[in-house]
C-alpha cells in the first residue's frame, strides 16, 4: 500500500520545484548568451564577393572575409558550391580574416556560411550566396578512370588517366584534391602520382571483400593552371568479391590458394628456372585468356637458340604486361612439385590450370615467396602498388605526403560548425 504524503512533504516539493523552475529560467536569460538566437552578422562582416545583381566573382581571385568590427570576431566559415565541393581556407588566431586556400570553381553557385561573435559572447551568423563567372581558357584537364564497372579482386587498385600532363607541386594538390574515392565500408587510403598523367589509388591494407567503390571527378570549372581548367569526368563504380590470394612458394613448387582466409586447394607447380626466375611480390591478376600463343622472342630469347620456345598455352592468368602467368603447362607435369623449369611462368597441369583459371577473377592476388627473381615492380609492368609500403604509398601523394598518417590535409582544413 503507497503511503500518503503529508502536507508539508507537499509544501516542500512544491516550493523545491518552484525553486529549480526558477534555476531553469535563470539559465535560459539573457545571462548566457550561447542561449541567444544568432543576429544577422552582415554589419559585423566584410566579403570580397560581388555585391550587385548579376554580378559574377572571378574564380581566379581567392575569397575572403574579414571582421569589419573591431569588438566582433569570426568563428566559424563554411564555403560550397551546387556540386557539394567545399572550399578549404584558413582563419587568422584572432578572428579577424578568413581566405580560401583552394581554388574557386568557374561556372559555379556558392554558398557560404559564416559563424561570428561579438563581445559579449554573442553568436552571429550570415549566409552569402554568389556565382563565379566562367573560365576564359579552353583548355581541359579531364580525367578518365579505371577499371571498367563491375566486380574485381581486393587487390584491384583505382586508376586516373588525365588528358594533359600535371607536373607542378601546388597544380597536382589541386587534381588530387578533386579526385574522390568512397568505399563502403570506409577505407584508409589514398592517391599515389605514378607519373605525370596517371594516378592509383589503394587503400592501406587490401579493398574488404564484398565492398562498393565509386569514384568521381569534382574538376569541372576548378582552375589547375592559368591556361587549363578542369573538365567533366564520367564517375565510377566497381563491387569487390571475395578475398582471393594465391601464394606461390618457388622453394615448395607449391601454389596455395586462401579465399577469405581459408585455405582452399594446393597445387603442385614449377616457376622459373635459374636465369628466367620468376619475379617475387605481390601481382594483381590483369585478366584471363583461354588461349595465349607464347613464343620466346617476345622475351628477348633469340629465334633458334637453345632456350626458344613456340608453344600453345591455355588457361592463361595474367600476371604481368610483359607476359608473366599463371597457365596450364602439360609438357612439365612432371617437374611440377619438384623443380623449377619455366622461363617465369607459374605452369601447372592443365586440370589445375582450368581449375584456377575457373577460380580468380581481375584483382585478385598472386604472390610469389622463396624466388631469386627480382621483386615485382611497382609501376608500368602491371600492378605491382602493394609492393611499396604504405609510407612510401603515401609519400607518392600530392596531399598527404609527408605528413602524419591520418585524416587528409582537405579534411583537417575543412572548417565544420560544431554543435553547442
């Protein structure tokens, strides 16, 4: 049975919420002025924007926004434009000034937001909109990537092939900058400049089986240089399969095969012997071909010669550009398991040859242990990216080489209002 309360328990918790009810509104006055509602902040602001009905602000021109009162500060920027690029900038210690740090894009709608106080602590806010004019120069930088769409191994690394040269530092922040790749789920990974026009990105550890890729261009209108602007792109989407890795021993002529993890078949094979060895590393498989006529000058073996070769090959894996596979070789069946004796292929019967070929798809892994082949090169002979560690992955970057492992330089600049 409840007990009744007496009536000066009543008159106490009566009098005690009276009490709080004026605590609440004691914090809810004007005494806390991060309880105000923000005032228009556009007498307290100075912007180097068009100020007038049509105008246009040239995108070569950084933009900038300045305290125009002395007892106000500037908290807080946020720029974007239509396409939801943000603008990176800086904001000076004492509030005073805030500028761009990345190009405008031409042909463009932004918005900015921008947080201010005053003296008292206030909070004042002013949303600016303005279109950027177009670019004068017809020059294009655009950028096609790569793979094709569709379904690849975790080791199938993004390519960017740009339509011109990009040599200069500050030029190249600004492609990279533009050049986004989201994975779900999320990666730690970045782009890597393996020469002037081309890029590849990779994450720090393998793509995580069963994850969607995309990726896209945010150059359209954004100045590279002062002759050249950026174009469209077409986006991309890639889905990644299982976790496939083939692990070829040249000590054991073994070739094991893990899908996520688990080991799934071993097969007795031969690589290459002394002076043809076969390269060691990590490889990207490139593709399939049934059928693959192979013939020794194509490795500068001369025609004639006791190491010349013609032969029909089938179930060939690629490896490498320059004609490494994996692929059936029944005319060593024999010496598969116990010795090496290719030209630096991987051979194996034609059984487990058919049955590999069946079993990996484009990005997935090879790796070769125990040869005295040299490494595999990182670039320009396939994909060989997993064999540079990933500190000097990073260094390869126009953004975040040299700098502490985490978060891009874009994302640090990147100026976010925080929730009270």
């Amino acid at each position: 049975m409840s007990k009744i309360p007496s009536k000066s328990t009543v008159i106490g918790c009566t009098l005690l919420l009276i009490a709080l009810g004026a605590s609440v509104a004691g914090c809810s006055s004007d005494g806390n002025p991060l309880s105000a509602e923000p005032y228009d902040a556009a007498d307290q602001i100075a912007f180097n924007g068009p100020s007038g009905d049509g105008e246009k602000a040239d995108p070569d021109k950084p933009l900038e926004i300045t305290a125009a009162d002395s007892d106000g500060r500037i908290t807080d920027v946020t720029a974007r434009d239509a396409a939801g690029r943000y603008v990176t900038g800086e904001l000076s210690a004492d509030g005073t000034r805030w500028h761009s740090t990345s190009p405008l894009a031409a042909n463009a709608r932004y918005t900015v937001r921008v947080s201010t106080e005053d003296e008292d602590g206030a909070p004042g806010r002013k949303v600016l909109t303005f279109d950027t004019s177009k670019p004068t120069s017809k020059k294009h930088l655009t950028v096609t990537f790569g793979p094709k769409a569709g379904k690849y191994g975790v080791g199938q690394p993004i390519t960017a092939e740009l339509s011109r040269p990009v040599k200069d530092k500050n030029q190249r922040a600004t492609v990279e900058r533009a050049l986004r790749v989201d994975s779900i789920p999320a990666v730690d990974g970045t782009w890597h400049w393996v020469d002037d026009k081309e890029l590849h990105y990779r994450p720090k550890e393998y793509w995580p089986a069963g994850a969607t890729v995309r990726a896209r261009s945010d150059l359209d209108g954004v100045k590279v240089s002062d002759r050249v602007w950026g174009g469209k792109g077409k986006p991309l989407k890639v889905t990644i399969g299982d976790q496939v890795i083939a692990v070829t021993d040249a000590a054991t002529h073994q070739l094991t095969l893990y899908r996520n993890g688990e080991e799934v078949r071993s097969i007795p094979v031969t690589t290459g012997k002394p002076g043809f060895e076969t390269r060691n590393g990590v490889k990207v498989i490139l593709g399939k071909e049934y059928f693959v006529r192979m013939r020794g000058t194509s490795v500068g073996i001369a025609e004639g010669s006791a190491e010349s070769y013609d032969l029909p090959v089938y179930y060939a894996t690629r490896v490498t550009w320059s004609g490494e596979y994996v692929h059936a070789a029944p005319w060593s069946v024999g010496s598969q398991g116990y010795a090496n004796v290719s030209h630096g292929c991987t051979g194996m019967s034609t059984a487990n040859a058919e049955w590999f070929f069946d079993n990996v798809r484009e990005g997935d892994l090879v790796k070769v242990i125990n040869s005295n082949g040299n490494t595999m090169e990182s670039f320009g002979n396939g994909f060989g990216d997993w064999n540079l560690p990933w500190k000097n992955w990073r260094g390869g970057s126009a953004l975040v080489a040299g700098t502490p492992d985490g978060p891009s330089p874009a994302e640090r600049a990147r100026l976010r209002p925080q929730s009270i």
